[in-house]
C-alpha cells in the first residue's frame, strides 16, 4: 500500500469517526449470523429508536418489522426496550433486539433477529391437524392442559431457511405415564415436525423444623386455629405437598389433584417412625419368569384391604433385575399410630397396570430397626423401621430461603417478581419419569418444583438446598422478562449453569458453615455430587469453551449438552467470584484475583434479566455481562470488577484477557508473520527458522480453534481464506513452551 492510500485510509477513518460521534439517531449496527452486540457508550447516540430503524439498520427485507413488546427503567436509571421482530405480521421465535438507554442516549444494544425474505405466510392446514401431528410426534397419550396454536417463524436446528409454523405446546403423559412437556413447530405447508423444544428444566406461625440435610431450622407454617399446622407458608405463598400416589391433573394449574397437606399436631416437627426399606431374599414362585416386554418385578408398600393397597406409596420398578435379592430402599413411608401395614413383590405389567406372581407380607412397625419376614409359601426377606426427618421438610425452608435470598438480594418478591404463587411436591417425581432420582421445575401455569426420594442406594432425597435453590432459579429464570431461555443449545448450557450459580450462592447465603462449589453434594450418598463449579472436568463437564467434555449442542444427548456444557459459565462465575490460576484447553494461562460472591451475583442475576433473550449464546453472556458490569460499577474498563469479568471469560475460553493474565503470550524470535495485517481474499507467510516442525492452531478472540497448522522450517505460506476480519493468535509449543504471535485480518 502505498503513502497516497494510507493518506487516505486514515482520512477515510477520521471521516467515520466524526459522522459517527455526530449523529443524532441510530443508523448501522454491528451484526453477524442473526446476532447484535453492540456498545454505544459515549457515542452520543439518541436513545429514540423505533422498529423502522432497526430494520434499516440489520438490512432486512420488505415485510420485517420489530416492535416494543417491554420497557422498564431500572434502579441505575437505565431504560431497556425490547423489540420483537415480526415478518408479514407474523411473530419471529426468539428475535428480539434489546436497547439499553440511559439519559437520552443509548449505551449498547443486544439481541438475535432472523432473515426472513419472500417466505410464504400461507396457511395450507388448520391447526387441528397441525396438533394432532404434533402429539403423535412426541408420543403423548393422555393431554393434560389444552393451549391454542400460534403461528410462528423459526429457524430449524437444521440451519436451513426460515419457516412458518404451528408452535404447539402440549402438556401430556405418554403411553407408560411419563409427565411430558414440549412445544412442538409443525410446518404450516408441509406438516413437517420442525422442531420440538423441552419445557421441563429436569411455610404463619414458626416452627421448629429437624430437617434431613440441614440438622434444625426454623420454618413458616400455617395454624388452622384448633390443633393442626400444616405446611403452608403465608406471606411467601409457598405451599409444600404430599404427591404420593397423587393423580395427575388433566386440567388447571395444579399439576396433582389431590396430592396432600403435610400436618403436625406441634410447632416442632420432629422426626418420625417410617418404613425404609423391603427386600425379598427368597422367591418360590414365578416372579421372574417372562420378564421383559412391559414385565418387571415391582415392590409395593401400604395399608392393606383385601388383596389391594390403600394409601400406597408410588411403586419400586426393578427394570433390570431377573433374581434375588431384590431391595426396595428410600420409602419414606411414614407411619401412623393404629394402621397397619403390609409390603408385596410382584411381577408388573407396567403399560395395563396388571400384577401377577404376587408375594405380600406384613409389617410389624412396633419397633425400630431390621426384622425378617415369611409370607407361609417359603417366600421370605428383611424390612428396616428407622425414625427419620422428613425431606419436605427441606423442601419447605429450602424455598422460603431461597425465596428471601431473591428479596434480599434483588428486590425480586418471587420467582416471577410479583409474589407468585410456590408449590413444592415431594415425591412427585416417580410418575413423571418412573424414578426417584431427580428434581424438576414445571414453569407456568404450573409454577412449581417437584423432588424425588432418592434411591436410597447411591442418592439421598432431592430436597437439598442447592437443588431447591436450583429448581426455583428456573423459574426465575423463565420469567427473566426476556422470555426465559430455550432449554436447548447454549441457551439452555446457560439456563442450567445460572441455577448452578444461585443454586450455589443461595448455599452460601443460608449455610454458608458448610458452603462449597459442589452441586448436589448432599444429594449423593458418600463422596459423590453432581457437578463442580470450581473443577468441571472433575466430573467430566468441559471448562473451556468447546475444550475437553464439550457435547455438540446439535446432538440429541441432553438436550445438546445443557447439563455438561454448563460447566463453562459455571467456571466462569466460580473464577469470578474466587479467581484462579490454570491453562485453559485453548493453552491460555490465566492468574487474577475474583471480585467476591457479593459482587459476582450481582453482575450475574443483571446479565440474565436485562442482557439475555430466548436464544442466548455463551457469547452473548460474555458481551451481556460486560455491559452489566458496566452498568453497575461504571464505564472504566480498568476498573477491577471489568477486568474481572473478561479474565474469566477469558479463561474459559472467550473473548480476550487484560493485562492482569498469566502471560503466556511469548513471541519466538525464530519465528516472523508477514504481512501483518493480511486482506481477508491474501494468505500471509510464516517464516520459521526452528530447527523442526511444529503444529500450531489459530485461535479466533472467542478462543475458538479456526484452523490447524504444521510451521515447517523455511516458509510457510497461509491462506487467510474464510476468516472474518479481527485479530487472530497463532499459537504452539516449542519445547514445553508455549508462544504465541498474534495475525490481524482486514
């Protein structure tokens, strides 16, 4: 390039810089792949932005339009507005632009739009059709709550053009009586299944409540006025439940119709004699004969009348056992003075609810501990009566705690932020996925968490405080104010790991004695959790963006990884929190110090509910949070809580760190980049004079590994070839050293 046309690029560059600093409205933003990440801040851009704006400014075709769908002014005097996109009147899924405003001028805008040009807006099947294709779809036997149709615009997981379609959601069980939840995209034209999407994220009188986890604590509980408490906290709307052997709802907000009222004669809930565990060591029938097909031997537990139950808790289903010993563990059957008691083993058909081959035998619940039992037909095994807490009881303080933590913290009145109403079901998870090993929050217009007993094996009752504290945020989460975040993808990596990181500080906040990183650690019996915020890969949860452990967000295992790749801003928020030292996957070492729980939950809880939409990517939580912390600390980007925030992400594998990282980036000298800058159409030369050949990756700054080299000694040539423009590190190791030359493309 010659001396003229550098004259001219900088005069060029001086004109851009001084029309931008004069404009007076909105007129480019920076977008790439259906996303906006943009910051404003002190270009003196007014904050009076409409949808015809937007439009001009993301290049859309004729017929796309966005309009204002949410305005609020924040306690920091920040005005936020979301635009959803529209194409032909048709709403966009998950395109919604968000512009953030202060005094007059707009500090950054962020959001996803779609491209939509001369899609077809016609209707070639009504939606009757639409949902019954949509129910056979995903299986669904028996619908449990009717919603309408709507017509939507998506952009397959398939990455072809947009489409019109039915957006159906269906609450449901299939044919063997599991609990489904799913919007479903049938393609208006073809009928075509598009997509399906997972709606499921898998306490005033007080008390004296003994707990299972967390030893006494003192609970909110509701007096009838006579002699009754129950488990109803008032002023918190939160209610906890009895589901066992409860029915299904078919209708109406409650997901069980007649799941029951917990209730103490005393403020002091104590704990109380229970059936633990049945176990059949010997069989002289057929029990195990034909298995398979639907046939599995099934434990049973209750109050006999004749040859049936009453009052019976949810079945044990042996799905893989063929022999004795079979061990029934985790009841939680609590008993009550003057009934009696009776346990069974049978050979189940699971899909007609018949039972054959059946072995019952009686239960002496006078005393505590193991005894033998015989049937009279040679059948015989052990049952255990222990004296144990009730996990509801956890249920019921974890989410009152929970519940003030939000309150406390963020001025947040419930999951939603109005005072909604909180319903914990405890044992309500069996007839929603045949196990009890699992904890799930089902969002509106059901509102509600729902805990397992455990296995009694390896897990203990899903009533801990981390896991409740976790269930609750996914309801906060899904009235974010945003639209929640799709449970799919990175969105839902990030859905999952944001109730990590409050499921984690609420630890903190309400235990902090016995505080840690580990998720689900009460949870496991023995040494065992669920997930490690501080070590992901631990438990084989990846720590740096698509490192080691990273599932495809395309694949059909969970989701596209939600529970896994979790681990990444999970990480993050524990390094921002704590700081650290380490090598990433991508070979970039990193040493800072954190900022502190305090100021790490804040800059989280306001990326979630200002910066993300529906589909939200790990970079836009990166950007998101930058601008939250922005938001809250102020605009100087030295400042320690900023520098912070990019360490971390920079550890994990995003963006680019600051000073105050491990310098790892050592140029060799016997290695020369030329030209530097390259044009995105060149190539550029690397010219080596190590004495062998080395392998060496280029990394784009979201630490994404974009091409694979082998530096040769002599000349190396490079085709630039697919790069966008931006700065770009070549990195390898030479000897156990690693270095690091930085390539810029224009």
């Amino acid at each position: 390039m010659n001396f003229k046309s550098i004259s001219m690029l900088v005069a060029s560059t001086a004109l851009t810089f001084s029309l931008a600093h004069a404009q007076e409205s909105l007129q480019t933003l920076n977008f790439k792949d259906g996303r906006v990440a943009q910051n404003l801040r002190g270009q003196k851009v007014l904050a009076s932005v409409d949808g015809n704006m937007l439009v001009k400014a993301l290049g859309l075709a004729e017929g796309n339009t966005f309009r204002v769908v949410k305005t609020t002014t924040d306690k920091l005097n920040i005005t936020h507005t979301n635009f959803q996109q529209y194409y032909n009147d048709v709403i966009v899924s998950g395109a919604v632009i968000m512009t953030h405003a202060k005094d007059g001028l707009l500090q950054s805008v962020n959001g996803h739009y779609l491209e939509v040009n001369g899609l077809s807006t016609s209707v070639s099947m009504d939606d009757t059709r639409a949902t019954g294709i949509a129910q056979e779809a995903i299986g669904v036997k028996t619908v449990m709550r009717n919603y309408a149709p709507e017509l939507q615009i998506i952009k397959p997981a398939t990455d072809e053009a947009a489409v019109m379609t039915y957006a159906i959601r269906i609450d449901g069980t299939n044919d063997q009586g599991v609990l489904l939840m799913k919007r479903v995209y049938i393609d208006v034209q073809s009928g075509k299944v598009q997509d399906v999407e997972e709606l499921i994220a898998h306490t005033d009188v007080d008390g004296t409540a003994h707990t299972f986890h967390s030893g006494q604590r003192t609970i909110t509980t509701d007096f009838d006025g006579v002699n009754s408490y129950r488990l109803y906290d008032n002023a918190r709307k939160i209610q906890t439940l009895d589901a066992t052997n409860a029915d299904q709802a078919t209708s109406g907000t409650n997901l069980f119709t007649n799941a029951k009222e917990y209730t103490n004669s005393t403020t002091e809930w104590l704990p109380r004699k229970a059936i633990m565990s049945t176990r059949l060591s010997v069989a002289t029938n057929n029990i195990f004969t034909g298995l398979g097909g639907g046939m599995f031997p099934v434990a049973l537990l209750g109050t006999p009348v004749g040859t049936d139950f009453e009052d019976p808790s949810w079945p044990q289903v042996f799905f893989n056992s063929t022999t004795t010993p079979l061990r029934a563990q985790g009841w939680f059957h609590f008993v009550n003075p003057g009934s009696s008691y009776s346990g069974a083993f049978v050979k189940a058909n699971v899909f007609n609810n018949s039972a054959t081959d059946s072995i019952i035998f009686p239960i002496n619940t006078a005393n505590l501990g193991p005894s033998t039992w015989t049937d009279g037909n040679g059948n015989s095994g052990t049952y255990l009566i222990d004296s144990v807490a009730n996990p509801a009881l956890d249920a019921h303080w974890g989410i009152a705690r929970t519940y003030d933590y939000y309150v406390e913290k963020f001025s947040r009145d419930s999951y939603d932020g109005q005072g909604g109403r909180i319903i914990n079901y405890m044992n309500g998870i069996f007839p929603m996925a045949y196990s009890q090993n699992n904890a799930a929050a089902l969002q509106a217009p059901y509102n509600s968490m729902v805990y397992g007993f455990g296995d009694g094996i390896y897990t203990n009752p899903f009533s801990a405080l981390d896991v409740t504290g976790h269930e609750y945020t996914h309801l906060v989460i899904s009235n974010n104010g945003n639209g929640g975040l799709r449970y799919q993808g990175e969105a839902g990596a990030l859905n999952e790991s944001f109730a990590d990181m409050f499921g984690a500080s609420i630890v903190f906040y309400a235990k902090p004695a016995s505080a840690n990183w580990r998720i689900g650690e009460e949870v496991y019996m023995g040494s065992g959790y669920m997930r490690s915020m501080s070590n992901p890969k631990i438990v084989s949860n990846p720590n740096t963006y698509k490192g080691q452990y990273w599932v495809s967000t395309s694949s059909n295992q969970d989701n596209g990884g939600v529970h896994t790749n979790s681990g990444v801003p999970n990480y993050w928020y524990y390094l921002l929190a704590e700081g650290g030292s380490g090598t990433n996957d991508n070979n970039y070492g990193y040493n800072f110090t954190g900022i502190g729980l305090e100021k790490a939950e804040k800059i989280a809880y306001r990326t979630l509910t200002e910066y993300l939409t529906y589909n939200a990517t790990f970079a836009d939580a990166f950007a998101g949070s930058l601008q939250a912390t922005i938001d809250l600390f102020g605009a100087d980007t030295t400042a320690a809580e900023y520098v912070a925030v990019k360490n971390a992400w920079y550890a994990v594998g995003l963006g680019e760190g600051s000073v105050s990282v491990k310098e790892v980036k050592t140029i060799n000298p016997n290695i020369d980049i030329y030209p530097n800058p390259v044009a995105a159409n060149a190539s550029f030369t690397i010219q080596s004079k190590l004495d062998k050949a080395v392998s060496a990756t280029v990394y784009n700054t979201l630490g994404q590994a974009v091409k694979v080299l082998t530096i040769k000694n002599g000349s190396n040539n490079v085709p630039v070839g697919g790069l966008s423009a931006g700065v770009y590190t070549v990195s390898f190791n030479v000897d156990g050293k690693q270095y690091v030359h930085k390539v810029t493309v224009f």
